[in-house]
C-alpha cells in the first residue's frame, strides 16, 4: 500500500498538516494513521478549549507567529464551517504586589506580539469584567475565546476524506524503517510504503522520531497531568469568562484558572503534575516502563531538582481538593471547596532536553524521509492550521 505520505498520529496537529497538505496538493496520497478509534483522543480533546491570543509567547518564536498566524486561520475556518465559537476575551491578574511588574512584562510582550486592544487594568476595571475578583491589577486580553477542539478535529478529519484522504484508525504504528527511495511505516495490523513520514504523534512523538533515527534523540516527552474541577451550576455566575492568573515566569504553565467551556459549564484548573504514565489521566494510572524512562532520563532529574518546591505544591494540590481551592481563592475568594465537583484531565506532552532544558517552544525536526513535529503542547490547538501550514511547505519541497 504506497503513499505519497503518511501522517503519524489524528490529534488536531495531524490532521491540519494533513489537511493543509491536501489542499496545496490534492494529486498527492495522503494517509493519517491513529492508533484510537476516533480523533483528538488525547491532547485534542482533553483541553480547555481556549482559543489563545498569543500574549505569553517570546516574540518571533514559532509559537508567537504560528499561535497569531493560526488564530486568525481558526477563527476563519469556524466562521466559514459554521463551528461554534465564541470570542469572550480575558482578565489576568496580579494578586498580590510582587506580581505587577510580571504583569507589566506581561503586557510588553503582548504589544510586541501585535496584540491590539490590550489594556492594563485597575482592580476596579477587573471588577467591572469579573465582579467577584480580587486583585491589585490586571490586564485586559480581548482576543482570547473559546471553541470546542473536538469539534474542530472532526471537521478536519470530514474535510480531508472530502479531499480523498484516508484516515485509519486503531493502527498503532510499531516501526519505521528509511529506505533509498520510500519508508516502510508498520502497525499493528498493516504495512505500508511512503515518500514521506511526517510524525504528529504528540504523547508519544520522541518514541516515533526514535524508530527513524539511528542515534538516540536529545529529547524526551515527560507527561504532565492536568487535573480540573467542575463549578457547581448554582455558582456560575461566579465566573463570567476567562480568569487567568500571572504566570510563573520559570515554570512552562499557566497557573490553574477559571474558564467557561463551549460545550457548557465552568473548569477551574488545570494544575500541572507528573503523570505516572504517558496516556495517565488518573492519579493512579501507572506504567511502570514509562516512569523508569521519565525518570531516569538526565534532563528530567535536573527539571526535578530546579523545580522540586513546585513540583511538591502541584503534587500536594493533586491529592488535597482544599489546597487547590486555597489557590483559586487567590482569584476569586468567594469560592468554596463544597463548589468544586471532580472533573476530567488532560496529559501535555512536554519535551525535555538532555540538559534539563523544558522546550518553551514547538520543535520540528526533519530529514530528507521524516518531519518530527517532537514538541506541540499549548498553544498547538489554536495554531493547528499554521502549524499545518508550515509543516505542509516543508513536506511539499519535496514534491
């Protein structure tokens, strides 16, 4: 079964190369191999459904240009496909005096990422977006919105058969070996030919780049669990869109926040733990395999011993549901343990380097046979469709 290429893995990232590969190209076979039975089983529809701005991002990153390129893409996509959506935008706020000058850079980097309207904010403005926060400043986001991912993948996943892409699911790809002219990409039930690789496999994307590279990669995807809560229906008026607060500067996380979902309802969340397995979205999810790998791997005992305090905090609000409403409290004091009701969580794939270096920013990797997309965790979603596109002009070099 010969393809011009095949696409390693149905997340929203997959599918929008993919996609944007066909459309470019529409002669060329293009196949997307999942190892589910669905699309954005795992990063994908996990998340919180936040359509990202691009304020946090270091101007000219490809985060920053691909998050500000791609939520203009999305929000065209949405309005032309008729995908709800919703522009809401959002307050950030510094809770205590220590955190006004991270809030002023903050709003810098916002302004030297073209973002216009931003507005830095008294306590009294916060109030007047978010009544019952508490704050010393804030700024004013108004581009940021919120969408439902799933919903989005599926689209894709219609346009690209409408395309005449094929989409194989339940096909876990076991092996990929480069050859002078095409690759022999096997699964667990097939074995096919290709011109090209390009590897989207997110949790598991270090892996996939691994079975293409005879040396051993500088990179290793540690699973982060992120872990939300439900407000009680009777408390929504609590929250009336997005409340984040200051980021830790140092740590590759937003912090836990509040957010109204498209599909309904209010999360507040997520934190940010290790997870003791790639796919873990339970506390107890373990495979003891992959924790040996996470932990033994050099870069992520230099995470642990830089960040250790942080980590235990994150860890500790895990297992305590009043330490992680003592941090919400820091938003909105009004909130109450008795609020919170257990909701889902999702697993980020982050890329750690060798020397303990957390990749702030996406990471592509290519060689003549393979494109490694080895680091895509938040802002990829809103990006998809300029990730897409970038990957998309790399592949079609070839062609």
């Amino acid at each position: 079964m010969q393809q011009d290429i095949i696409v390693i893995g149905g997340g929203i990232v997959g599918l929008a190369t993919a996609l944007k590969i066909k459309e470019q190209r529409p002669d060329l076979k293009v196949l997307v191999l999942e190892k589910e039975t669905e699309v954005a089983k795992h990063q994908t529809g996990n998340n919180s459904g936040v359509i990202h701005s691009g304020l946090y991002y270091k101007p000219g990153s490809l985060k920053a240009t691909n998050c500000i390129r791609g939520y203009n893409m999305l929000i065209d996509f949405c309005e032309k496909e008729e995908i709800p959506f919703e522009i809401t935008g959002k307050v950030v706020v510094a809770t205590n005096e220590e955190q006004r000058p991270l809030l002023n850079n903050l709003y810098v980097r916002g302004q030297q990422n073209g973002l216009e309207g931003l507005r830095k904010i008294s306590a009294q403005e916060v109030k007047e977006y978010e009544p019952y926060v508490t704050s010393v400043e804030g700024m004013w986001v108004p581009q940021t919105g919120i969408v439902d991912y799933k919903v989005v993948s599926e689209k894709y996943a219609e346009k690209l058969r409408s395309y005449g892409a094929e989409l194989n699911f339940g096909e876990k790809v076991t092996g990929i070996t480069k050859g002078h002219s095409l690759s022999i990409v096997k699964t667990e039930r097939n074995t096919y030919e290709t011109k090209l690789v390009i590897n989207c496999g997110g949790l598991y994307s270090d892996k996939v780049a691994q079975m293409s590279q005879e040396n051993p990669i500088n990179v290793r995807i540690i699973p982060f669990r992120g872990e939300y809560y439900k407000i009680r229906p009777e408390k929504h008026y609590l929250v009336k869109n997005l409340i984040y607060p200051v980021p830790d500067p140092n740590f590759p996380f937003l912090g836990v926040h509040f957010t109204r979902m498209m599909r309904g309802g209010i999360e507040a969340g997520p934190n940010a733990v290790l997870a003791f397995r790639r796919e873990g979205y339970k506390k107890m999810d373990i495979n003891a395999k992959e924790l040996y790998e996470t932990l033994t791997w050099p870069g992520f005992q230099k995470v642990a011993m830089k960040y250790w305090e942080t980590g235990l905090g994150e860890m500790y609000r895990s297992f305590s549901k009043a330490a992680f409403t003592k941090a919400l409290q820091e938003l909105i004091p009004d909130i109450q343990e008795s609020d919170l009701i257990e909701g889902g969580a999702g697993v980020r794939a982050q890329a750690c380097d060798r020397e303990g270096g957390l990749l702030d920013d996406f990471s592509i990797i290519e060689d003549t046979k393979v494109i490694n997309i080895l680091n895509a965790p938040s802002p990829a979603a809103t990006s998809s469709l300029s990730i897409g596109q970038t990957v998309s002009e790399m592949a079609l070099k070839r062609f």
